[in-house]
C-alpha cells in the first residue's frame, strides 16, 4: 500500500483521536467525521483515502473505545505507522481490519505530506527518499486475524473455538 | 514451575499446568462487563457472528453509567437498544440508569473475585485488581467473541513489581502515590506489562484506596494492576459474594522486575495538562480554578467523599469557581446521605448530581468550554477529556480538590 502521510505527536491518546462526546456514534461514517478532531478540527477534510497516519511512542493510548479505530477506518486511512502502540488500541484495530505498523525511529525519518509504500508482507517501508526501513511483522496469531479481514470473520472460519 | 500471579490466573483460566510471558493464551472468561457507550458495538459484533444466544446470561454485566439518564435523544437510542439485548438474551446482571459507575458497582455487587478473569469493555476495567482479579479493558469486537464462546485470546504478559513501602503523610493519598509512580515511570512505563503493586504501603491500604492504583494502572500502558488478596479482601468481599475463590500471589522466584518506591515523604501530586504522566507537587503548582470535579471510577468512593467533607464542613466553594459532587454509586450515594456528607457539600455550594461518570469522559454533564480549567480527581486529562480541547484538565485527590475548591485555585490541604 502507498499513501501519503500525516503526522502526529507522541501519546497519541484516544480522547483526541475521536473525543468522548462522540461516542454516542456507532458507525464509521459518523465517526470519521470527529477523527483526530482533538488535534485539527478538518482532519476529516484534508485526509484522503488510502493516507496513513504516522505517529510517536504510545500511539492510541487512553481508553477502549473501538470507536477512534473506527473513526480511522472509515475516514479511508490504509495504515498506521508509529513508533509504538498502547495495547488495547493495538488490539481493536487489528480486530477492525487496521493494519497498524510498529517501527522504531519513523517518525524522524519521513515528513509530512511524503508518500510512503508499505510492504506488509515483507515488512519494510519505503520512504520517499528511497530509503527502506524493515520493521517487525505483526505476530502470525495477530496477522491470521488481520488477513482474515478482522476478528469477527476469523471467528466465522474458526467455528470449533 | 514458578509463576507470577498473572501466569497463575492465565495458566488456570485457559486450563493449563503453567503458562510463561509471551505465550498466547485462550482463557475462559468469569465476567464479562459492558456498560451504555461500549455495550451498542458489542452487541453489533455478537449479531454479526451470528450466534443465538450468550455463552452465559449470568456472567454478563451491564451497568448503564456513561451516559445517565440519557442527555440525548442519541444516548436514549444506545439505552433502549441495550435493554433490548439484556431482555432478548435475558441477562441476569443488569444495571439500569440508578446504579451507578461500572467500576465501583462490580465490586460492590459482589461480581469481583479473587483470582478470576474479567474483562470490561471500558480501560479502567484494571481496576478490579485490587481484589487480585486478572481484569482488563479490551474493545467491543473482543467483547462480542466474549459474549458468543465466553472465551478470548490473551497474550500472557510480563510483570512489573511496583514495591511500595513507608507510611503517608497525613495529607497525603493513595491518588498522589500512583500519580508519582506515572509521573516516574512514564505514561508508556508499563506498556503490555502486569503491574503489582506490592509493599507495607499497599498491606495497610484499604479496598478504597488499592482501587485507586490499580484502577490508574492504565495510565502507565498497564494490562493489569494487581494486588495481592489479603484478609481486608476478605473482609470486603463479606456479604458481596457467596461464590468460593482462591486467591494467587507471584513466586518468589517467578521471572519480574521490581521498582522500589519509599512514599514516606511524598507530598500531594498533581497530573497537569495534558498528560497523566506531567506530575507535579501541589506546592509547585499555581493556578485558578472554573471546576472542580469529585467523583469517577477513580476518587468517587465513600471515603473520599468523607476526605472532602472534612475539609469543606463549615466552608464555602470559593466565588466564581464551582464544584461537582458526584459520588460512584448508589451504595455510595446512600452512605453520604446517612452520614449528612450530602448536606455539607450543598451548605459549601457544590452541586451533587445521581451517580455516574460524570464531566470524566466529556460526553454528558459539566464540560468545561474554552480556557476554563478543571481540577478533577478522576484519571486522565487528555487535551479534550472533559470538553473543549482549549481546556485544561488538572488531576488530583479528593483532599486537594477540596482544598482547591475553597480557595479557588490549586491548593494544599492544611
């Protein structure tokens, strides 16, 4: 996947990914509306689809809302690079369907605006200088479920849980 | 064949003699818990597996406390679609708009036992530790995997041992020790890891104040904030549960890493904006405030109720600052009623709402607008977390939330 990016901080908390008074929203088009509406009220205007958010250390931190996922997911954003993730951020995009990119020293190496490609697979990005950054790949337990399109359709071919 | 007391728990809900750090785990699940904002997506994801019925109608707990009574025609439909589910699959453990917040209601219910698993779809569901309960927060779609096969994957985590030890000044509380610890270690301090919060000072704290660490591990990154079951869990749990349970502590030789804290001579702690690891000492910090806020899952138990009644008896809130009273639960609730705690507050100005969550999460009464500064002994302050993002959340105990409250401004307890 190729995208162009924008960039966050470090504690990228879920208060400011999609902020508490929106939670009464339980689809993802209403929440992509409110998306990182903390930090730019127009994000939901600027961002397009196939864009990936690139973050700090602790990415999604705060509370469980699958909510700010989801607002992520329904804005179109293909992926999201950070340094690190908090966990139960990490675990509920994964169920969604958001492939989520754990690799050390991102954030210093690629601008705002850059157009990154992602090789899940491989497990390297390449950046627009063309430097390619390698980054470890999701657990095989964590990519089934990611390649089985999120949790709910793992759980459907899995029927003897 | 030594474990840590996460292990053990892991090892027995998944059926295993010995499970280690790393390994991925399925475990049986005790409690399951959703409240009125995470519970609407649950219950798309269980309709979406397309299972009839729960895994156990007696283990689910549905608490309404987010958003009560419903201040929106938005929040109603999130209620009515939630009594539906509960009477459809007819679950026992149903908690309508006057109970109160989840995290106090489960405990005090008796739905919190030693050495079980719980999962709640709220990240302060950590909070059950303090009774020695594996419990964790985790999203709605893991939840809906919970209510269809009572079963969900857990990877099994490493431990930090946090060893507390010293007697605290009289000021001083269990929300400025944990508040010290995140301010020391980092909001991503224990990312993934169980945190134990083990030590003299933890054995002579009370329920109340261990709900407090453990309900802030979170804070820190943590999966889980444990202390270990002792005869004050015991003595708790009289009368709240008449299930048998076994309490788990780590081995001596199990594989953690400590942290030493001595909390001797620590002072009153403050959270500034607009992260719960920016700690500061009260005495550092000078600033006025538009509201304060005494309540959450955090600080809105009977005894912080009876620490800010002590200070404000007698006193007024301060003009031009306002305070919300706002204690956990109806238990809580009552219990100040009983103990004339509810006139003091409403001699001293303050307004005392029905039990719930209240500005915490910013999403139902007393937001705070742009500029406005709250002081608020809830958990996190996140730029936004209680209202406008121009905002300014301050976190403290209940003991300088009352004391700020009479001065106006941030301030010590004398």
């Amino acid at each position: 996947m190729e995208g162009k990016v924008w960039k966050f901080g470090n504690d990228i908390d879920t208060d400011v990914i999609l902020p508490g008074r929106y939670l009464i929203y339980n689809d993802e088009e209403n929440l992509s509306k409110h998306c990182m509406e903390g930090l730019d009220e127009d994000f939901d205007k600027k961002a397009q689809k196939g864009d990936i958010i690139v973050g700090g250390t602790n990415f999604g931190c705060g509370s469980s809302r699958e909510h700010a996922p989801m607002a992520i997911k329904g804005l179109g954003i293909s992926a999201v690079v950070a340094e690190s993730f908090a966990r139960i951020f990490y675990r509920n995009a994964c169920n969604i369907g958001v492939p989520l990119v754990e690799a050390p020293g991102i954030s210093k190496k690629v601008s705002e605006g850059e157009k990154i490609n992602i090789d899940l697979e491989k497990g390297i990005i390449k950046i627009a200088s063309g430097e390619e950054i390698e980054f470890k790949k999701l657990p095989p337990f964590m990519l089934n479920i990611l390649n089985n399109g999120g949790l709910i359709p793992w759980i459907k071919n899995n029927p003897d849980l | 064949m030594s474990m840590t007391m996460s292990e053990k728990i892991l090892a027995r809900a998944s059926g295993k003699d010995k499970v280690e750090a790393g390994e991925i785990v399925m475990a049986n699940i005790n409690i399951a818990m959703v409240h009125d904002l995470t519970g609407p997506l649950a219950v798309k994801g269980f309709k979406e597996i397309g299972t009839e019925k729960v895994w156990d109608k007696e283990k689910i707990v549905v608490p309404f406390d987010h958003q009560v009574p419903a201040d929106s025609i938005d929040s109603a439909n999130n209620h009515i679609l939630m009594r539906k589910f509960v009477k459809e699959q007819n679950i026992t453990n149903f908690y309508d708009v006057n109970q109160g917040v989840c995290h106090q209601v489960l405990p005090e219910l008796g739905h919190v036992r030693p050495g079980e698993v719980i999962v709640g779809a709220d990240s302060h569901t950590c909070t059950y530790g303090a009774l020695g309960t594996f419990a964790t927060g985790i999203g709605s779609t893991d939840m809906a995997m919970v209510f269809a096969t009572g079963k969900l994957w857990f990877k099994v985590p490493e431990t930090i041992r946090y060893e507390i030890n010293g007697d605290l000044k009289e000021n001083t509380s269990a929300k400025d020790v944990i508040l010290n610890i995140i301010g020391t270690v980092g909001a991503d301090g224990s990312t993934y890891k169980a945190c134990e919060f083990v030590g003299q000072t933890i054995s002579d704290f009370d329920m109340s104040d261990r709900m407090v660490l453990s309900n802030m591990a979170i804070e820190m990154g943590g999966k889980v904030g444990l202390c270990e079951a002792d005869k004050k869990t015991d003595e708790y749990l009289k009368g709240r549960t008449d299930k048998p349970y076994k309490g788990f502590i780590s081995d001596k030789d199990a594989n953690y890493e400590t942290i030493e804290f001595d909390v001797s001579d620590l002072e009153p702690q403050l959270a500034c904006p607009h992260n719960v690891d920016n700690v500061k000492p009260v005495s550092e910090v000078s600033k006025p405030v538009d509201q304060v806020f005494l309540g959450s899952c955090t600080n809105g138990r009977i005894e912080d109720m009876r620490d800010a009644a002590k200070i404000l008896k007698g006193n007024k809130v301060a003009d031009g600052t306002r305070m919300l009273v706002i204690p956990a639960s109806k238990e809580v609730y009552s219990k100040c009623l009983d103990e004339g705690l509810i006139k003091i507050f409403v001699d001293a100005g303050a307004l005392v709402t029905n039990p719930c969550c209240g500005p915490c999460l910013g999403g139902h009464v007393g937001l705070i607008g742009p500029d406005e500064v709250s002081l608020s002994t809830s958990n996190r302050n996140f730029k936004g977390r209680q209202g406008s993002p121009e905002g300014e959340v301050y976190l403290s105990s209940a003991k300088v939330a009352a004391a700020s409250a009479i001065k106006g401004e941030i301030s010590l307890p004398e």
